[in-house]
C-alpha cells in the first residue's frame, strides 16, 4: 500500500493499559439518509505506539499500516495535543473535602458560641 492511498485520522487516546499499543476513538458525522440529520459516530481504532510516548487523552494522528496483529492496522504518526491529567485518585479527593468539611463546621460552632456570649 504506498503512502498516498493510506487513511490518516485524528483522535483522542482512550486507553493506554496495553504494551506499545494504544485504543484510538476518532469521532465523526454522517447524516441520516431519511431524516437527513447530522449523527455523531465513535469509531475505536488500535494503534501501534512504537515509543509508548502516548498518554491517556492525548489528541494523535494515526495512519493505516499492514496488519501488525490480530486488531493492530493503524499506528501512531505524531502526538498533536498533550493532554494534561491529574494524579489525584478520587479517594484522596474525596478526604479532601470531608477533612474542609469538618473544619468549617468546628469554624461554625466557635462562631455560634461566640454570638452566644455577646447576646448575654
């Protein structure tokens, strides 16, 4: 197959869990043959991540290839788009706020017990 005849797409890198293999999803639109409105379709591409420079998010360029696996046809051209990711689990969020939590009910209470005393 030479270079002018192989589709290039851009997508969004949903997965990164597999060696040198990243799932691509390429989002596109179609219109309804009958209704003639615009469908908004995902379609999930594996692709060959030479590097593993890929991360989840990230906006990429992928090219058709020879078969390289049982799924793998496409492989990673260039990385477009960085897209940035906290490190933070959920957990660790959700400690966050219970600790601020408590401590703006304490705040709370040493006001109350403040207007309290004034009031008397």
């Amino acid at each position: 197959m030479t270079k002018e005849r192989q589709k290039v797409r851009v997508g969004r890198v949903v997965s990164t869990k597999m060696d040198k293999t990243v799932l691509v999803a390429v989002r596109w639109q179609k219109r309804h043959l009958l209704y003639k409105k615009s469908l908004r379709q995902v379609t999930k591409f594996f692709a060959h991540d030479k590097e593993n420079e890929c991360r989840l998010g990230d906006l990429v360029r992928i090219q058709e290839t020879r078969p390289l696996s049982r799924m793998k046809r496409w492989r990673v051209v260039s990385v477009l788009e960085r897209h940035e990711v906290a490190e933070v689990k959920p957990i660790d969020l959700d400690e966050g706020l219970l600790t601020e939590e408590a401590e703006r009910e304490v705040e709370e209470e040493e006001l109350g017990a403040e207007e309290a005393e004034v009031e008397n």
